[in-house]
C-alpha cells in the first residue's frame, strides 16, 4: 500500500447494512463500521496516509470490542473480571480491552460493587450458603477483598446466617428421617459446613433441632 492512498469507492456491505467496504486505489482495503465512517467524516476522493488508515483500524477494532462487551452485558451483569477474560477469549488485544472496560466503569456499565450484591442476593436465594462459600464464589468472579467484604456484611445483615441454615435443615431435614438422631445430625452438619457456613453458625444450629419437630 503506497504511503498516500485515494479512496476511489465506498459502498455497503452486502451481509451487514451497518458496514461498508472501504476501496483504496480501485482496491479492497479494509470494512468499516458506519459509524467509524462518520466518525472520521470519510468519502470518495479523499487520500489516507499510513498513519491515519492505522486510526482508522484501530477505531475499528475499539468498537468491535465494545459491541461484544455491550452484548455480553446485555445478556447479563458480568464482573470486570468475566468480561476481560470474554473478550480475551476472543482475541483482542489486552491493552485495546482494558481500555474499553475502562470506559464503560466510567459509564456504570461495568461495576463491580453493584454486581458483587446482586449477585450475592440472588445467590442466596437460588442456593443458600454461608459466609465462606459466598466468599470463595465472589473471588472466583474476581471481586476484590474490599468489595466482598461489603457485600457480605449487607447480604447477611439482610438475612441472617443462621436464619438460613436454620431454614435449610427444615427443608432436608426429612431426607434423613430414616436415621437415628445422632445420624441424622451428623449428616446435616456436614451438609451446612458444606454449604459454607462456620462451625459457631452450624454448631448453634444443629443445636436447636429439638425444637424443629
């Protein structure tokens, strides 16, 4: 490609009206969004040089990234975390993907306060788990220590640990009937440490099954 070139034709993209084909010098160069087109104010008989056709592309590729960030957000919240390693997955560049996830923290479209506690909320009422479970699953959605720390504490001062525990022995409870009570005890324990929750909050409930029946 010469260090100057001419745009000799402009024309829509057959498959995706929202795209066009860019033709330098009677040649094929590169497709464009429509609205890196306007952006950039492009239009036949206007001449590119090197540098401007690499902003040209790399404006290109921002949006790209962008795109599929807001279509992973728009299925569901994700975490910066699970949308960096997403759009990874796809290819891009890590330096062009942190600042697009930049950009859209400045928007609130990514924020990971707001995602820890929805998804803590929700997580309680679909599986209800203790502290440590609770913990280990935001970590491995990537939320800082400061973050989780505060989601745990609204989380469980909305609803209590031992209420929950409390509530599913009631509910398995009867899965073990068939057992003695030390049996039975023994398996519900280990079910609620299972679940994440400390030995005070199991020990304490396990305690009060007497007054269950």
């Amino acid at each position: 490609m010469a260090s100057v070139a001419k745009i000799t034709k402009i024309e829509a993209q057959k498959k995706n009206k929202n795209r066009v084909a860019v033709y330098l010098d009677e040649e094929f160069a590169f497709g464009l969004d429509l609205t890196i087109l306007a952006k950039f104010n492009l239009k036949k008989g206007d001449t590119l040089s090197e540098s401007q056709i690499s902003d040209l592309l790399l404006a290109e590729e921002k949006k790209k990234i962008n795109d599929n960030a807001l279509r992973y957000l728009a299925n569901r919240a994700h975490s910066e975390k699970e949308l960096t390693l997403k759009l990874k997955h796809k290819g891009y560049a890590e330096a062009l993907i942190g600042e697009i996830i930049s950009d859209l923290k400045q928007t609130k479209f990514v924020n990971d306060q707001e995602f820890a506690l929805s998804f803590a909320r929700n997580r309680l009422i679909s599986k209800p788990m203790g502290e440590h479970l609770l913990r280990q699953e935001l970590w491995q959605k990537g939320i800082e220590k400061k973050i989780i720390d505060s989601t745990i504490t609204q989380v469980f001062s909305e609803q209590p640990q031992e209420e929950l525990a409390l509530n599913l022995i009631k509910k398995f409870k009867s899965r073990y009937k068939t057992l003695d009570s030390t049996a039975q005890k023994k398996k519900l324990h280990d079910f609620l440490v299972r679940r994440g929750f400390s030995w005070d909050v199991v020990n304490e409930v396990i305690g009060s099954m007497n007054r269950l029946d």
